[in-house]
C-alpha cells in the first residue's frame, strides 16, 4: 500500500501549519528550494561517507550527484548529510574504535532530520557496518550504495592486490630480497584507482554481506569504482530509494534470521575477512535476530570457500566482477540460501538472482571444486578462550593447524614491536606468539595486530607463518596461523592475561580446541594476583568507549545501542 504524502515522516516538519513548520520552510527556502520540490516529498538523506582522506570514497563527492538524479527523477528530493568518513589506512589506533560513533551518527542524523528515508554510502572497511547498524536501530526505508572496489594493482607486470601482497613483499623485504627501489615503486602501483580494497578483505567482505542480507540492488557490491556501471548502479539506487519511502520497506521487514542464514553462507564461500564476524553479530543484534559464535562455527563447516579470491585464493575482485559477481556466486549455491529472504527492492533474494551466471569458474568455482574444503572461519573454544576465539584456517599454514608449542608472550604491542626482531629472542619456528592488551578495552579499539609480525631471525631462515593468538583482530586481507578475537580479552582479566612465557599451548583446529596446559586452579591462582594494566582514559570518546563496548564475542557495540530498543522520534518542538 502506497503511502500518503501526510504520512511521510517529514511532514511533521514541512507539511503542518504551526510555527516551527514556518521555519523549517522558510529556511528551506532560504537555500533556493522551491515549496514543490520537497513538500510532500519524499526526502531521501544521503549518508555521505566523503573526505579529502578517505582514497576507499574519493568518488563520492562525484558520485553523490548520481544519487541525487536518481532519487529526483523518482521524484525525491535529495539531502546529503556528510558523516564521519572512517578511512581505514589513515586513522589511528583504529578505524575499529570509531565503527560504533558512526553508527551513532548515522542514527542521529537519520532521527534529528525532516528525513523519510535513506541512502548510505560507504564502503571502506568499517563504514559499511556502521551505517547499516544505525539504519537498522532507526529503522526507516534505507539501501546500501557500495563504494566498489579499486582496480587491480600492478607492478612491473605482476598483480598486487591490497593488502595481502604488501604484507607478502614486506616478509621478502625484512628477509633482504626486495631492495628499498623496489618497494618504492610498488607504493606507486598497488593502489591506483579510486575504490575500496580489492582483496577479499573487510571492505568486500562486508560489502557482499550487505548484499546478501538484502541491503544493495543486485549485483551492486561487486561493481569496480571507477566502472561506468558504477555512477549507473548509484542512480538505481537512489531511484529505489524513493520507492521503498513509499512502500515503507524498512530494515525490519527486510532483515530475519533466513538472510543473516544467507550472509554466512556468503561469508564462508568467499573466504570472507575474519572481522565480519563481528560485525555480522553487531548488526544480527541489532536486528533482534539471534546469531553467535556457534552459528558462526556450524556455517563454516557447511561453506567450503569456493570464490577464488585474495587472501584464501588468488584473484581479486575486479575478476569477481567478470567472472558474475556476487549473483553469479550466490547462483552457485542456490541450495543452501533461503531464497525467500526480502531486499530492498521489495523482490526476494531468489528472484534477484534468478537469472545469474557463471562466467569463469576458475574465480568462482562449483561446491565440488572448492578453493578450500574445510570452512573459512573456524571458531575455537577452551580455558584460554571461554568465550570463543577465531580463527582463518584458510589462510593459514596447514602444519599449523594441531600445534603445541611454548608461549613466548608480549605484554602488549609495543613491547612486541621493540623485540620482534632482537637477534637474541629465544624463538623457534614451533614457539606460539602471543600478544596482550589488543583488545576491544585494551588497544582500544581492537586493532589490527593479530598477524604479529614473524621474527626477522626467522624470516630470514626461510620460516614463513607461525601460530600467533591475540584478543585482537587482524585486516581482512592479512593471513598466517593467527588466532584471534580471544574472548573474555586479556584487558579486563580474562585467561589470556595469566598465560607466560613458557607455558604450553596447544591448538586443534579441527576439533575447535585452544587450551594453555595449566589447571583451572592455576589460572585462577594467577589472575588473583593479576593486575589490570595502568591505562586510563580521562576524557573523551576513548573515555565513553572504554566503559561501555562489548567483547569481541557480542559484536563490540556498545551497550546502550545494542539490540533492539526502538529509536524515539525527536520532540515535537
Ligand atoms: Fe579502505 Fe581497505 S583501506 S577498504
Ligand atoms: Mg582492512
């Protein structure tokens, strides 16, 4: 049933005759807008992810205004709301640390405005998860504009993907086979469109996934940023837009528990970045839809990885896009998805893909050729990880995978980064790494450091992974035996903090086990006399984010946005 203009939330700004509705217009008027070009409209807020900093979004400045023909041509009229721009390669400590701000902001921005619907864009690592956590807990019409990706990297003829190849070439550098020249041209060659990473890391992971959970058009996530199909896709975006306003399709009729089903089959068949996992909680909380670490484990073990795809495999998204994207792979596994599950475009995720295809199957391979037969994320438990811990057995060295070796323990990431490479440290291939103090409380923010650097002395003896666990993450397009995510962490008392240097520790991934070879006795008798690390946070964001982020095992929101409490309309005055 179509809705009324009346009963377009804006109206309550626009569309009364009382005083505060003779500011709102008059200062709309202000602007140069005409009374029929957004009374009775309606209004679409574009969440604009743009800034001079952001190389994942330098398109949207541009791309923004595709958004806005679409949604005038739909009849909509278009407002862009500028939202913190989280650009993953330049934010310190952490883009991880602000997911939850954005998330907020969004929220606001949607509540505070004479807003009736909205696209988000975004598209960089944690932005995709943010908005869609805010548009969740607002809970008005709302569809996904994906950045895309960047184009392949290149350089002297080889194909470097984001990421994965410059942790790669920096092993080979730190070893004294690739000389400092070398490494200069290669800056210049990795990144060289604009677009998100082109691996399958965070960014693509969460993309897809947003795709699948029914948040995109069609086939949107896969589409390379500076692709002309791009500008085209964001024009259809911004139509639709206008259109789920007036069906009052919102993220609660489009989201259940079958297409966060989908979402994992999604996330395991592509290999998909381990810090989805917590993202996917977040939002599944969000939504009120039960999901945990359990859910997480037994889709593992139903998905083999089949999308041929930098980390786990070799290629990179722009040959994802060729070879069918992600329709053509959700095509691949029609019997394992719940077809029914709603989109944005108010057609089932069965219908959508109905007519995709398979172009190469080398990228995107059948369930019976599978990249990697046993699961991408394998989720962990035992006495160092009551809550869970995680792990990417995909990308890891096989031998890896049943281990027992002595700890050899950092305190945290500066004590790791100041002895990592002393000739002297008492390491061996078989040593197990384990890193402090990273997680959600402790970094703060969970950074990225759970692919601990190897030890030069190592990695110049030829060793080229070793098992490493932290609580906390690690990029998606990072890869190596690094268990991570370790939850309770470490920083609020859990296990992790009383292992030792020396102590034994053992990992059997295909049993799902993580066990320190101490009794429960002595954990307790060793956090007793524990000390929480000396690190405040007297002010600030830091100060409001320490108190109140969840761990890593229910997705890092923080507890007053978590699940679904429904947003309050603002007063009326
Ligand atoms: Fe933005 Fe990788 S840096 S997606
Ligand atoms: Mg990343």
């Amino acid at each position: 049933m179509k809705k009324k203009p009346e009963e377009l939330r804006s109206h309550r700004w626009f569309g009364v005759q009382d005083l505060r509705a003779f500011g709102h217009r008059s200062r709309m008027l202000q602007m140069g807008y005409r009374h029929e070009e957004f009374v009775g409209k309606p209004i679409v807020g574009i969440v604009n992810t743009w800034s001079g900093i952001n190389p994942c979004h330098f398109h949207f400045q541009a791309r923004v205004e595709d958004v806005k023909r679409g949604i005038i041509q739909a009849g909509g009229f278009p407002v862009e709301l500028p939202a913190l721009s989280l650009s993953e390669p330049m934010v310190k400590p952490t883009t991880m640390l602000y997911r939850n701000l954005l998330a907020m902001e969004t929220e606001e921005l949607l509540r505070s405005h004479p807003i009736d619907g909205a696209v988000l864009m975004g598209g960089c690592d944690k932005t995709t998860p943010a908005l869609l956590m805010g548009a969740i807990s607002m809970d008005i019409p709302a569809i996904f504009l994906p950045a895309g990706p960047m184009l392949r990297g290149n350089w002297k003829g080889k194909v470097l993907g984001s990421g994965s190849d410059v942790w790669k070439y920096w092993a080979e550098k730190t070893a004294g086979n690739i000389s400092d020249a070398q490494w200069k041209e290669m800056e210049a060659g990795i990144a060289r469109s604009f677009g998100h990473c082109m691996t399958m890391g965070t960014a693509s992971t969460l993309t897809a996934l947003a795709e699948s959970l029914g948040f995109t058009l069609p086939g949107a996530s896969s589409i390379p940023a500076p692709d002309a199909s791009h500008p085209r896709m964001a024009s259809a975006t911004g139509e639709m837009a206008v259109e789920m306003i007036w069906s009052d399709r919102k993220p609660s009729d489009i989201l259940s528990r079958g297409s966060f089903d989908n979402a994992l089959m999604t996330q395991m068949g592509l290999g998909g970045s381990t810090n989805a996992i917590i993202h996917l909680i977040a939002l599944a909380r969000r939504a009120g839809v039960p999901l945990d670490l359990a859910d997480i484990d037994e889709a593992s073990r139903e998905m083999p990885v089949t999308v041929n795809l930098q980390p786990s495999g070799s290629k990179l998204m722009e040959d994802f896009y060729y070879a069918g994207g992600l329709p053509g792979f959700l095509s691949t596994i029609r019997d394992k998805l719940k077809l029914d599950a709603a989109t944005v475009n108010g057609r089932t995720l069965g219908e959508n893909i109905a007519d995709a295809e398979v172009y190469d199957d080398d990228v995107i391979r059948p369930l019976n050729r599978p990249v990697y037969a046993a699961g991408a994320t394998a989720v962990l438990f035992g006495n160092l990880a009551p809550e869970g811990c995680v792990m990417k057995p995909s990308a890891a060295d096989p031998r890896l995978l049943r281990h027992e070796g002595p700890a050899l323990v950092f305190r945290d990431y500066n004590e790791m980064a100041a002895q990592i490479n002393r000739d002297d440290l008492d390491v061996t291939a078989d040593t197990v790494l384990v890193l402090q103090n990273a997680g959600p409380v402790g970094g703060p923010g969970m950074p990225e450091w759970g692919m601990l650097p190897l030890p030069k002395k190592l990695l110049e003896q030829g060793v080229r992974d070793m098992l490493r666990i932290s609580d906390a993450r690690m990029s998606g397009t990072s890869y190596g035996a690094c268990i991570l995510h370790v939850s309770p962490e470490s920083h609020i008392g859990g296990p992790l903090a009383a292992v030792r240097t020396g102590d034994i520790i053992s990992v059997d991934v295909e049993n799902r086990q993580i066990e320190v070879k101490l009794t429960d006795a002595e954990i307790a008798a060793r956090l007793a006399e524990w000390q929480p690390p000396d690190r405040d946070y007297p002010r600030g964001y830091n100060h409001m984010f320490a108190r109140h982020v969840g761990q890593a095992h229910e997705g890092c929101d923080f507890d007053f946005l978590d699940g679904r409490k429904g947003v309050p309309e603002p007063e009326i005055h």
